[in-house]
C-alpha cells in the first residue's frame, strides 16, 4: 500500500513540526497557512476538494539556494508570481495524472519551471508531492543571464529536458532532505552547506534549461478557463449564474462546462461555490461574525452554507471562526 503524501514528506515517527539550522517542516490544516509558507512566492491557493485541507511543507535553506518539498491530500488549485531574475524549478515525485501545470498535464518526466513574468497556474490532484528549488538571482544569473539570455521573457511552463539529468536533479534533492531529516547538524557547517549547493548548481546546469523545448500550452480551454476566473474575481459578491457567465464570454454552456471539467476537474458551479466558500473562509479570520462572513460574500441560505462550507473544510464555519478571528478587546 502507497504512502499518504504527507506520511511520505514526514514519516510516522516525526513529529508534526520542526526546524533546525537550515532546516525546517511543517503539516498544515489550512490551506491559506500552506499557500504563504513559501516567501516570495505570492501565492494564493484554493481548495478544490472537499473533506478538510491536509498538507505538508520541508524547507531547506543553503543560502542562495531554497529547496523545499510540498505535499498534498487535497485538490488545490495555485497561482503565484515569484520576483524577476529568481530561477524556481519542479521536479515531481508523486503526480496522480490529473494535475494541470500552465494549461499542460503534468507529468513527472517533465521539468516544471514556475518562473515567468506572467506568473503561475497550478491545478494540483489530491495525491501530490513536489519538490522545488529557487536560486538567487546573482546565482541563477550565471547559468542563465535574465537581461538578454534565452530565459528573458520566459513564461512559467513544462520544459522538455533530458531525463536522465532530472533523474540527476532529483535523487540530489531527495539525499538532501534524507540528511535534513537524519543529520540536521550538517547544514551548520559552512564547508558542507557549500558543497550542497555547487552540487544542486552542477545538476541545474546540466539540464541545459536554455535549449529546452517550452511546453507552455496556448489550449483554448485553459484560456477560458483563465478568462472566466478573471471574471468571476471580479464579481464575487453578486456572481454571475453560469448562463450569465456564458453570455459575457460568448460561449455555449456546454463548452464551460467542457473548459472546466478538463482543465480544473470540476464544474463552472462547483467553482464558483468553491471560489465563495474560500472568501469566507478567509474573512471568518478576521470578520465580526459567521453571519457578516457569510453575507458579505453573498449567502443568505444559512443552513445549506453551513452545510456546504462544513463538507469542503471539514468543519463547521462557527468552529473556523472560533478558532481563527481576533478576540475582543
């Protein structure tokens, strides 16, 4: 029997957070509190799938190089922009087959390069583990100069690369996390933490990410699918009906419906009920009441939204509420 991804990234034995000199891992049960755990990313996530949030950060820091390792129990959808001249790389470890990467299905024989200058889209499946690196811009700068090299201008994507140097690339980082987790006194050497990372730099330049074949789809559905969420951002307090929805793209409701089932797995609806319940989720943090929280984002059936939100996040929305907003003062 398979591991969870999160028994994968932190086995029984440890404990459910931890850190050390370079070194640090946390289980998440919120899906706001995994989203920002990676600086710098400015990343928002949404859940997707219902029955409570479950995930998984490890984090090792050399310096100019961050490796970290994510896992997931549930469909998330990502989106992030990280800053100009920062290199950041995927390399999977557990791909369910339904995962969309930039409008691509997601393969784990693929590089995912989540730099670009008009950011990231990440449909992740419930059975996802990922590990990535970002290299410093001074660093990235001499495998790649950003100003005028084949990577200016570059869009986040899947990159065809040689497979027996992303092989390379990934037993490196797995060893990495092996020795964070058995020997985490290693990484207070100075010595060994630069030998780490020459080593992850000798393997990013291998994969010779200039000639790589760019995987970036220009897929009519993950087009649409992006300019219904833009619209959808947009009107979450009053949303349109899926019909409306339609007219203001000027498609048929069956071709939605197409765009969302293959690009995000789930209905236009079921979206848009999930895109709701995720504001409230983030507004229980800090509103005044349950029922403030609710309306605001335009429930008034307060029954059939408790029931909702409680089958999405495995809680009740006065149990989140409790647990995260502001005591009086």
């Amino acid at each position: 029997m398979s591991q969870h991804p999160i028994s994968a990234i932190h086995p029984p034995a440890s404990a459910a957070g931890g850190r050390a000199m370079g070194f640090e891992s946390a289980i998440y049960a919120d899906v706001d509190e995994q989203a920002a755990a990676l600086t710098g990313w400015n990343q928002s996530y949404l859940q997707l799938s219902g029955g409570g949030f479950r995930g998984a950060i490890q984090r090792v820091d050399l310096g100019p190089v961050r490796l970290f390792m994510e896992g997931l129990e549930s469909t998330v959808y990502q989106s992030g922009q990280l800053k100009a001249g920062v290199l950041a790389l995927g390399v999977p470890l557990r791909c369910d087959g339904s995962s969309v990467f930039c409008g691509s299905q997601s393969d784990r024989n693929a590089l995912h390069v989540f730099s670009g200058q008009s950011g990231f889209e990440f449909r992740t499946g419930s059975d996802h583990v990922m590990m990535g690196l970002e290299l410093d811009p001074v660093l990235s700068n001499t495998l790649y100069p950003w100003g005028h090299g084949a990577l200016a201008g570059s869009q986040a994507g899947l990159r065809a690369t040689d497979p027996t140097c992303l092989e390379g690339l990934r037993q490196v980082m797995l060893m990495l996390f092996e020795t964070a987790h058995t020997a985490p006194a290693m990484f207070s050497l100075p010595a060994l933490r630069a030998g780490m990372v020459d080593t992850l730099v000798e393997k990013v330049a291998a994969l010779n990410l200039a000639s790589c074949t760019n995987e970036v789809a220009h897929d009519v559905h993950w087009l649409l699918v992006q300019q219904a969420r833009a619209l959808l951002q947009g009107q979450l307090q009053q949303p349109p009906t899926v019909g409306e929805l339609c007219q203001q793209l000027g498609v048929s409701r069956r071709t939605l419906q197409s765009a969302f089932q293959r690009i995000l797995g789930i209905s236009p609806l079921a979206y848009l009920r999930a895109i709701r319940l995720g504001a409230v989720r983030q507004a229980l943090k800090t509103a005044s009441s349950v029922t403030e929280a609710a309306t605001d984002m335009g429930f008034w059936h307060f029954g059939h939204f408790a029931k909702d939100y409680q089958a999405m996040f495995g809680e009740l929305p006065s149990q989140t509420h409790k647990r995260c907003a502001p005591p009086l003062q």
